[in-house]
C-alpha cells in the first residue's frame, strides 16, 4: 500500500475531480457555500447544535442537486445519507469535520460515525491496491469518499477525501485527499461570492412529526 496522496494543486484537483466524479472545483464550492450558508442562519435562540445540523442537512442536499443532476442516484444503505454513481459505485458523503485541508492534520467527524459507516468505507478496500498497476484505476471504483467541511464562525475549510478506514467513530488514513479550500482562501471566496449561486437567505427548516 502506497502512502497518503495529497491533492491540491489547482491543475491536479481538477484533473481529479473531472475524472473521478465528471465536476469541477467551483460546483463542489456551490455545496461548500450552501453549507456554510445554512450554518450562519442560526440564531441564539436555536439548539446549541443547530449551526451543525443545519450545515449537514443543506449539504447534503446540495451535493444530491450537484450530482443528481449529473444521473447519480439517492443512496441511503444502512442509513447513511449517500449519493452514489450507479455506473462506478462511488458514494459521496457530506460530513462536518472539526478541519479540512491541512497537510499536517487529517479531518476528524464532528460526530463520531458508527458502524454502519466503518463497512461503508471497508465494502470499497478489496478492491483498492490488489494490483499495484491497478491501484490508480481502482481507486475511482466502489470506493466511499466524504465532502469534508470544517467552519468554525471565521473560516471554512473543504476537501474530498477517501479514508482507509473507521477507527473508534473517527477516520484512521486516507488513500487520497483532495483540497478544496484551504487556509486563508476562504476571505477571498467570499468577498467574491457573486460568483457562486448561493442558497437564498430566508431557508426554511421543513419539520415534520414522527
């Protein structure tokens, strides 16, 4: 097994990203931004885990109108809120990690994840790195990977990433990560946010009974 590949030249990233997922750098910053949107919609009087929840709820539902539109498919194995590419088995993952694209630091999961999730990451490994030669092609097949955002009230950080496996709720190694945004990028992006469609500012939080 090869050690961790960093990804984040610009060139690089998006080469990656075309040829493993068919979109671009800016259409991942559209999920990024609907994300960090969603999470500043909160007000005091909210649930102290509000911003997080409102964050994953909108990121998800921003990665399934990127990629659904592209003719990926809804996938809730295990319930596990994933979109999946039927033709090569990739499954994307929105998930709030605590940092993202920090060479000296791998994301870890606001929320611990539990096992369902650890076999999710495991279902893709036997067909990661069986044959060196193949190792670059068979890492864009069947394999998990996770949209990871981090946003701490001044900075919002992203990378998508494909982790070796789960260990005690928290990832342990990743096969590949992919930088988004990184350190100091953020401030840029937002003065310049016309680019970017963002998501309207009156969201409505849909509530239903149990």
């Amino acid at each position: 097994m090869t050690g961790i590949s960093i990804v984040k030249s610009t060139s690089e990233v998006g080469q990656m990203l075309e040829q493993v997922f068919g979109v671009s750098k800016e259409e991942l910053l559209q999920i990024v931004f609907a994300a960090a949107a969603a999470r500043a919609d909160t007000v005091p009087n909210d649930p102290r885990n509000a911003g997080g929840q409102f964050a994953y709820s909108y990121g998800v539902r921003a990665t399934r109108d990127l990629f659904l539109a592209k003719g990926w498919s809804i996938d809730r194995t295990d319930n596990i809120e994933a979109t999946k590419n039927s033709e090569t088995g990739i499954k994307v993952v929105f998930q709030n990690v605590d940092t993202a694209a920090d060479p000296l630091f791998e994301p870890k999961a606001i929320s611990k994840k539990g096992p369902a999730a650890k076999r999710l990451v495991a279902q893709g490994q036997t067909h990661l790195f069986a044959d060196m030669e193949q190792e670059a092609q068979a890492q864009i097949n069947a394999t998990t990977w996770f949209l990871c955002v981090s946003d701490d009230g001044d900075e919002v950080r992203a990378e998508i990433s494909c982790p070796i496996t789960l260990e005690d709720g928290q990832f342990c190694g990743f096969h590949t990560r992919i930088f988004l945004l990184g350190s100091g990028e953020w401030e840029n992006l937002a003065f310049n946010s016309d680019e970017y469609e963002l998501p309207d500012d009156n969201i409505e939080i849909e509530l239903s009974r149990k």
